[in-house]
C-alpha cells in the first residue's frame, strides 16, 4: 500500500516538474491500481511561484492513508 502511494506521487511530482505548459490545471482524480481506490488532488498554491500541493488518499476496505506532498516547477 506505502509503496504505491509512493510510486504515484513520484508519478504526479515528475509530471508537474518537466510540464511545457505554463499552468497546470486544479484537478482531481480517482483511480484504481492493484485493488486500491487512489484519490488525488493536484491544487496550485497561488502565495509561492510554481508551487504545488498533491494530496492522495489511497484505501482499501481496511486501511486508509492520506498523504501530502509539495513540488515546484523546473
């Protein structure tokens, strides 16, 4: 469960880091790896320059963890 958390929010930091476009969209999405439900939502922080907050809350019908993570732009 850790480990998918982990490997999805690497995901989401490399696609924020290396995106050509100057604004990355708010979004959020729900999505389903290896018998998890992963909801995330990518929001832009408008206090600091190129600033992202990722939060996930990844859960089966026994566990729930939440996590929160922050990237900037290259």
């Amino acid at each position: 469960m850790l480990s998918t958390a982990k490997k999805y929010i690497e995901d989401e930091k490399y696609r924020i880091q290396n995106s050509k476009y100057e604004l990355i969209e708010n979004k959020i999405e729900k999505n389903y790896i290896n018998g998890y439900e992963i909801s995330s939502r990518v929001e832009q922080i408008l206090d600091y320059y190129q600033c992202y907050e990722i939060n996930i809350e990844i859960k089966n019908e026994f566990k729930k963890l939440r996590f929160n993570s922050y990237v900037t732009r290259k």
